[in-house]
C-alpha cells in the first residue's frame, strides 16, 4: 500500500507537492471516484485516474548510461535524431532521463520511471554534485580557475561555488583538460561558464553524477542501478538540502 500522493509522484505525474494540490482540486479520482483528502492508501488493484488518465504504476527501474555523442537527452525527437531511450530497447518501463546532456557532452546520465526521485535530484535545492572533464581551448591559468570556483555571471545569475582543477595542457595544441564539480544544473552550464572565462569547450564529458562514476562503461552501454546506490543518491540529495 502507498499513499495517492506517493503513487502520483511515483508515476512522475508531479512532485509530491503538486500532486497533493491536484488531489485537493479534485482533479484524481481512486476507483471512479473523486478523492479530495489527503493520505488514502492505495493497494495494487485500485485504479487511480488523473483528469480521467489512469496512472500505470510500474515497478521501479533505475539505470546509469554512457551517453555517447550525437544522441538526444529525451524519450523522442520531432526531427528523427537518436534519442537515449533507443538505447533502451529490451526495457519494457517507461523511463525518461534525470536531467540533459547536450547532444555532443558525453558520459554518466541516469534514467529511471520513479518521477519521485528524479524530481529530487533535479530540484534546484537538492542538486547533486556532478563532474565533468573539459577540454577547452586555451591554456587555463589559475585566476581563471578561481573565476570558475567562486561563481560566474551567466544570464545575470551567478553560479553557485564550484571545484576546478587543471588536469593537463597541451602548449603545441592550446588546450587545457579540466575537472568541474557543479551541483548546479542551469542549460549549457559548463560551456557558458568557460565562454565566460574566454576558453570555449572543444569537449565535454560528464565523468560521475553524484557517487556513480562510468567505471566499466563504454560509451552507449548502460546498467542498472544497485539498490545501495539508489539509497546513496536519495540521501546525497537530501543532504545537500541542509548543507547548500
Ligand atoms: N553543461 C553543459 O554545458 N552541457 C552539458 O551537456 C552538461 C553540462
């Protein structure tokens, strides 16, 4: 048993707080019935309609993929382009990606069909930390890093305290590799945060999100999550709510 608002939240109809308001709207009905009170426990062979739609509640299901290039954060396209689901092909659940990737950033995207936690780990409070390896154009020097550390201006909005670090540069070639942390996730962040700076991203790969890291993933392959996983990024997540 779970309570509606759990279970509309599972569904990835809306956040628990918002299903509550759908709920007090008179917009859920629970067996052909409007519901307006809050708590009712549903079991597994009630059926819950939103405005009419019923809610399919399916089990669960958490994945990690290597997003390779060329390939679109989405469940689809309205130009035809490769999309991560397509990756997807034997899953039988309806999963969506937690967050984007650019079409050209490659590495660590998580999918799943708990609307609950994707929508936990996205709130701009509970942001999880993310690490990105750039190359950028130009040789990167130390006040540059420290522009990216402490915040940068991007659409009149500072970025929130980072962590940077020089990996390598490549004097012949004029380019740096460097590690970003972000928790952020505002569109285009890391690209628009060394534009800023004067060094445009020539390549962009998310190498951890939150503890998952790509260890033994090609890019393209993906596996699921384990159970102390998922718990890890629930309270990682939760955590950063008291300490940011
Ligand atoms: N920041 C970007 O600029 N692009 C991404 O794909 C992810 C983070």
């Amino acid at each position: 048993m779970e309570r509606l608002q759990k279970v509309l939240a599972h569904a990835g109809v809306a956040s628990r707080r918002k299903s509550e308001e759908l709920i007090s709207m008179g917009h859920v009905k629970v067996n052909g019935k409007v519901v307006k009170e809050m708590g009712i426990q549903i079991g597994n062979s009630d059926v819950v309609e939103v405005d009419g739609v019923p809610i399919y509640r399916e089990e669960p299901v958490y994945f990690l993929l290597n997003k390779p290039r060329n390939m679109i954060t989405a469940v689809s396209d309205d130009k035809g382009r490769p999309v991560v689901t397509d990756l997807f092909t034997n899953i039988e659940q309806r999963i969506y990606p937690v967050g984007r990737l650019d079409y050209d950033t490659t590495g660590a995207l998580m999918l799943t069909n708990d609307g609950e936690l994707s929508q936990l780990l996205m709130h701009p409070k509970h942001q999880i930390d993310k690490t990105y390896v750039v190359k950028v154009k130009g040789l990167v020097d130390k006040k540059s890093l420290n522009r990216l550390e402490k915040g940068i201006v991007i659409e009149g909005k500072k970025t929130a305290p980072a962590k940077a670090k020089i990996l390598s540069s490549d004097r012949t070639k004029d380019v740096t590799m460097v590690e970003l942390t972000i928790h952020e996730g505002r569109n285009r962040q890391v690209k628009n945060m060394f534009q800023v700076i004067g060094h445009p991203v020539e390549k962009l790969k998310r190498e951890s999100y939150g503890t998952l890291t790509l260890d033994g993933l090609q890019p393209g392959e993906w596996r699921e999550l384990k159970t102390f996983e998922i718990y890890q990024l629930r309270n990682s997540a939760i955590q950063e709510e008291t300490t940011k």
